[in-house]
C-alpha cells in the first residue's frame, strides 16, 4: 500500500491570543469508506477513493467536535396563503489541517458480491471551526413561490462581498442537481455589491416529476469566499449536504428558497 502524506495548508488571518487558544486533535488510523455496485458504477475508482478520503475527514472532524443540524427558517407568502419552510443540514464545526493516509485500497462485500467497499485509513488532525461570519452575506430576489412546468426560473443574486457561488436543487429528500455552474456556465468570481442575472447562457427550466397536483423543489444558494468545487451535475442529496457541511462556517454564506410546481 502507498503511505502518502497530504498537508492542507490554512491561513490564520487571525493574531494575538486567538492564535494561542487554537486548539487541534491528532485521530489515529480513522478508516472512511464508500461503497459502489461493481457492475453498475458510473463513478471512477480515483473518484469513489476521493469520497472515502472525505468520508474519513467527516468522522475525524465529528470525533472531534460533534455534529449539529442547521435550521434555515423562510416564511413565504403566495396566493394560496402564508406557508411556513424549513431546510436542515447536518453541519460540522471543525477543518481538516493534516491528513496523512496510512492505508487505502477497495475490497469486495463479504454478503453481497457485486459491492466494493473503496476505503481509507488515515491519520488526521483536526483544528475546532470557527463561527459563521455575520460579514459574508449575499441577497437573492426575484424568484416565486410557484412555477408551472415548462416555465423558466429567473433570478437575481447579490453578494456583500466577493465570492463563489453552487446553486443546488432538492428535488425530494434523496435527488439533488447542481444547477449552476453547468456544461454552458463556468463558475466565476462574484464581485462584491454588483447583480447577477440568471439564468445566463443556459435556461433553468422547471420540470415534474411526480404525479402529485403539486411538487415541492428546494433551491440552495451556497456562497463561499474561496472556491470549493462540487463536480457532480446529477447526484444525491445526501452527497450535496455533506460537501455542504465541510465547509467551514465561516467561509459560507447559504440561501434557500421552496418553489411549488404544478402543471398548467
């Protein structure tokens, strides 16, 4: 097995005390896994490897500091009345600053045969995270609370400062698309106080896809300061949350609105 040694290299911006008070767990031989089905896999085994790389730093950092649910509120107010929505997302308060793999290869499922369990065994040490910045925030006007199919979303976002953004859409607790940047649009710095348009140079056309009357689709704005890629169009939204909540809470800003969809 390859012994490799990745530094992820931070920049505390912050003197004085603070500095001081930082305080950061050494975890030994924390394994990570992800599992796939050997005959119908559509991801690489570099990319299953990565995300039990991801795996491994998720239960490091959890080890460390816990987890905790984030609550995004939004009262909305549509024709039909006043409706209440909520979005949770398991967040983790802790970053990654070593990591050094000890160990990593994939291995059949001993009970079902056409599994492979890709996995990581790695040393890791943890610093706690930081609080959400009050500073980096970001406006997003124009969307509606109700679209019919086949209609375009169109937006606007303003960020406070300069910085990157992924939009998301939950189309129930298990689908989840990354909707912006796309095939047409490349991701780009968002500069401070200016207005964005979209949908730029490919539409954001609303589709159905259950036979209810009327479908629930959540839109999640996440700005970062830094760019964070996400390189999945078509994922779940499991995986979507979980690059989420890697992110530190003090380099993210996230949005979300709830948009019903009906037919004509």
């Amino acid at each position: 097995m390859r012994r490799l040694l990745l530094v992820i290299l931070f920049v505390n911006l912050c003197v004085g005390t603070f500095a001081q008070k930082e305080k950061v767990h050494a975890l030994k031989n924390i394994r990570g896994e992800y599992w796939i089905t050997a005959a119908t896999a559509t991801i690489t085994g570099r990319e299953a490897m990565e995300y039990a790389r991801e795996d491994a730093k998720r239960k490091a950092i959890e080890q460390v500091c816990g987890s905790r649910i984030s609550v995004w509120d939004q009262a909305e107010t549509s024709s039909a009345g006043e409706s209440f929505n909520s979005l949770s997302i398991n967040q983790i308060d802790g970053e990654v600053v070593e990591f050094e793999v000890v160990e990593e290869d994939f291995e059949k499922s001993q009970t079902r045969k056409s599994e492979l369990c890709y996995y990581c065994v790695a040393n890791i040490k943890v610093k706690e995270g930081a609080e959400p910045d009050p500073e980096f925030r970001a406006s997003v006007e124009g969307l509606r609370s109700m679209y019919f199919v086949d209609e375009s979303l169109e937006f606007t976002v303003q960020p406070y400062r300069d910085c990157h953004l992924k939009i998301f859409l939950f189309e129930d607790a298990q689908k989840g698309y990354r909707l912006y940047p796309n095939d047409f649009d490349q991701p780009v710095l968002l500069q401070a106080n200016q207005t964005v348009q979209f949908p730029q140079r490919i539409d954001f056309v609303v589709t159905k896809t259950s036979d209810q009357p009327t479908e629930t689709n959540r839109l999640v704005f996440v700005f970062t300061k830094g760019e964070y890629p996400f390189y999945h169009e078509t994922t779940s939204r499991q995986e979507i949350e979980r690059w989420m909540a890697m992110i530190p809470n003090n380099e993210k800003y996230i949005h979300f609105a709830v948009i019903d969809i009906r037919k004509r």
